[in-house]
C-alpha cells in the first residue's frame, strides 16, 4: 500500500511540476528589408535618360513608356513619356487628376514640388498613405517638349501596414528617377 501510495505521488509531481505555463503568443507582422539600392543610367534611344535600380526589370511598354518591375516586392513603377506639343496644360492637369483620385482610399497625399534648374526638370512628387493602390506618383517636365509621369502599383490588394517596407522603398527609387532625370536634347 505504502508503495502504491509512493508511485501515484510521485506520477503526480512529475506531472505538475514539470508543465509550463502555456502564454498564448502576440501578433506579428513579417518584417520586410530590402537591402542597399544600387542605381546604373538607363541606356535607351529616348529623349531622357535617369538611373535606375539595378534589382528592376525594365520593360518597355510603348513608345519611350517603360514599366520598371521590382518581382521580389510584387510591384512595378510605370514611367509614361509624352512629347508636348504645346499642350502642357492638360498634361499637367491629367497628373493632377490621377494623383488626387486615390483621395477615396488615400489617408493623406502629400505633395512635394521639385525643381532641377540645372537639367531643366521641374515636377511634383505625390507621397500617398493609406490603403490606396499607388503609395507614390510623380511628374517632371522641362515645360517646353518633354514630360514625364510615374505611379508605384503592388500586384495585391492594398492594405498600407503590409506594403509600406516596399512602399518606402520603390519611393526611394522615385526619388532617384527623378534627381538624375536629364533630357537627351
């Protein structure tokens, strides 16, 4: 009996000491990082040229437009290159327009005018947050015979929390597209 008794005590502590606390685990997000950007001049026969990330495909789209595909984000900066022609005024007010209609989803948009006296460019870079489906657009002219537009699109729905490491960092590349821009003329 009293060796009984020794067993189912000591089947007992053996099971009640030796449990952990079960503590349900938090939340997490994957973190994304993408490394260093490293930019290379784009080499084409259009009337400009800028530099260009080389973890971007280029894929020419039509005329001097050009899709600048980033596979490893899920995402894709489009460039459309349009002549003048003396109408600037509608260029200027088509990107305007297209920037200002994400106003639905955007949280805010934030304009931040650019202007390369040296080079002749002169432009608008749009910073949008919130779950709208382009985080960052831009244009740049020279006002008399070249102007430029570019929007930033992931191929997923957007939900800004997920995207904003590949956000932030195809807006970076932005920048630089638009800091190197020179016109071929």
């Amino acid at each position: 009996m009293q060796t009984t008794k020794t067993i189912l005590l000591a089947i007992c502590l053996l099971m009640t000491a030796c449990a952990e606390t079960v503590l349900p685990k938090p939340r997490a997000m994957l973190r994304l990082e993408y490394g260093q950007p490293e930019y290379q001049a784009l080499q084409h026969d259009c009337p400009y040229n800028f530099d260009k990330n080389i973890k971007a495909a280029m894929v020419q789209a039509k005329g001097c437009s050009f899709v600048l595909d980033y596979k490893n984000m899920k995402g894709s900066i489009y460039i459309t290159y349009k002549s003048i022609n003396g109408d600037l005024k509608t260029l200027l007010t088509d990107a305007q327009k297209l920037s200002y209609e994400h106003v639905v989803k955007a949280d805010n948009i934030i304009e931040q005018p650019f202007i390369n006296s040296d080079e002749r460019v002169y432009g608008m870079f749009y910073e949008i947050t919130g779950n709208a489906a382009s985080q960052t657009q831009f244009y740049a002219t020279d006002s008399i015979n070249h102007f430029i537009t570019g929007s930033a699109y992931f191929y997923a729905k957007p939900n800004y929390d997920s995207i904003l490491p590949a956000a932030t960092y195809m807006a970076k590349d932005i920048r630089t597209i638009m800091e190197t821009l020179k016109w071929n003329d």
